[in-house]
C-alpha cells in the first residue's frame, strides 16, 4: 500500500476514534446524570423562589423541598448545578414528557414519574419555570408576574351564603371563632359549589407579601383565595397562620 494511503487510512481511523470517543462520553455523562426530587408532604401550596437566569427568569419549587443532581461522584442542588453551569435546563427537559398547553399564550406542563415542570410562556410575556410533584397543576397565581410565594390558611365560620348577579360569584358573610368582625366577601363560585351555612371552612390564600394585616377584608382584598375547604376542626385546633411577609 502506497504511504500517502496508509498515512491517510491512520487519519481516517484517529478521526473516527475521536468522534467515537466523544459520543461515548456524552452517553455516558448523559447515563451517568439523574435527578432526583424530595416532595414536601405538608405542602400547603407554598412556592419558594429557587433559581433566577441571566434573562431574570424566576423558577420556583412548588410543593418540593429539593432537586438534587446526581453526577455519580458527587450531587448537588439543581440550583447549584446551574448557577455554576455544569447543567443546563436542556437536561431537565430530556427528562420529561409534554404532556398540557395552555392558551394563555403556550404555556406548557412537562411530566414523568418524579416530578412535573410548568413552563410560561404568556401573551404578557411572562417565562418563568415551576417544578413540582408529578401531579402538579397550573393553579391561580402562576405565571404571573407577581407570583405569591407562599399561602396561608385561615378558618372562618359561613354564617350566610348569597347568590351574587354574576353567577360565577357568591357572597359569604364570615366571622372567625370567638370574633366580633363579620364581614361579606364575594368569592369565585368554582372553588366551593356546596358551601354550607354555620359551617366553618378553611380559606387558603396565596400571598404575594402585600399585607401582613389579619383583618377579614384585608386578607381577601391583599391574597388570592384558592380554595375553599368544609373543616370539622373547631377552636384551639382550627388552623389560623400568619399571612405572609
């Protein structure tokens, strides 16, 4: 064989090599890397602001204490990982599967087993990420610009409930136990349709920490209500938290 062909035969087989090499190391990182979720199991609905990009990008935990990455040699918090770049989002998303959209512009909700991701992206122009647990929703307050990030429950007896003109809505006159302030407040339908009078319920509340005040119409007219529960618990074990700072 002449010498300028089995010079360029070795070429051949060293470039060859160098792209197997490279293929194999990337399936191998790939192989190697997991990601791991420990879910938070008294999650009242609290969302905690977790990574901002360069873009200013918020991503927020949703119902989850931790992300943790797994390189094989060592781990770290997801955060972490890509604040110094040893992992970008492109990982996450190989991850996980499509599975809802949204037409409040394309905003998508990504799924596997362990966990869910919600990705904004609205007619406002709002592209924040949100992780939670693997049946995690698009709920009120999400992908907004204001996201409350956290919620709060308080516990309210029903003394009445009237129908409002605009049939999505509902009045309800509340006083807390023990309480002399009785207030009237007009609430989304949909979150109770059985609401049952001198009954107590509790009032979850998402917060975006304008208002710390406990007052019945400041804490509905400052928070976002989103959900409305029937309780049997009564005084000292009725739940009344703190609204958020």
């Amino acid at each position: 064989m002449p010498k300028k062909q089995i010079v360029g035969s070795i070429l051949i087989i060293m470039v060859l090599s160098f792209i197997c090499m490279v293929i194999y190391d990337r399936f191998k990182i790939e192989k190697e890397i997991q990601l791991a979720v420990s879910e938070n199991q008294n999650c009242h609905g609290n969302l905690d602001l977790y990574y901002t990009d360069s873009n200013q990008n918020h991503y927020y935990l949703y119902c989850l204490n931790h992300m943790i990455v797994d390189f094989g040699d060592r781990t770290l918090e997801l955060n972490k990982a890509l604040e110094a770049k040893q992992i970008n989002m492109d990982f996450v998303f190989s991850n996980l599967k499509k599975k809802d959209t949204f037409d409040d512009g394309g905003s998508i909700i990504y799924r596997n087993s362990n966990f869910a991701l919600l990705q904004c992206n609205t007619l406002e122009g709002n592209h924040d990420t949100y992780f939670g647990p693997s049946n995690m929703q698009y709920r009120e307050g999400f992908c907004q610009e204001n996201a409350y990030t956290c919620s709060f429950i308080r516990t309210y007896l029903v003394l009445d409930v009237s129908d409002s003109n605009d049939d999505n809505f509902i009045y309800l006159t509340l006083r807390e136990f023990q309480g002399e302030e009785v207030v009237t407040v007009k609430v989304n339908r949909e979150l109770n349709r059985e609401i049952i009078e001198d009954s107590y319920y509790e009032f979850q509340f998402a917060s975006t920490g304008k208002s710390i005040e406990t007052d019945i119409n400041t804490i509905f007219n400052s928070n976002q209500l989103l959900a409305i529960t029937l309780t049997d618990k009564m005084g000292a074990n009725q739940i009344n938290e703190n609204s958020c700072k």
